[in-house]
C-alpha cells in the first residue's frame, strides 16, 4: 500500500487524478484514465514511460 500511496503522489505531480483499488487480500492497482481517444491514451503511456513509470492497458 505504501508504494501504491508514492505512485498516487507521483501521478498527481504529473497532473493526472489517480484512483487506487485496493480489494481485500490482493494486489493494489492505480488507475488512470479512462480513455476514449486512442491519441490520449498513446500520449499518457509515453508520458508515463518518460517519467520512468510502467503501465498497462485494461479494458
């Protein structure tokens, strides 16, 4: 959770308003997004990588 908390605070100084699932017993996930414009999308994921940050897509 902490480590999720740092990513939270790193994607706020980038501008993006985050949102953390935490369901009980597993794995934390930050989100951003969503996306309807594949051109958004494809600039936050190089914007992300720039900063040194890893991502997924999720449908």
């Amino acid at each position: 959770m902490e480590s999720a908390q740092n990513l939270v605070q790193q994607l706020r100084d980038l501008g993006y308003a985050p949102t953390v699932n935490a369901p009980e017993g597993r794995k934390v996930t930050v989100l951003v997004g969503p996306y309807e414009n594949p051109d958004a999308l494809t600039r936050t994921e190089a914007r992300l990588a720039t900063n040194g940050l890893d991502s997924f897509r999720v449908r």
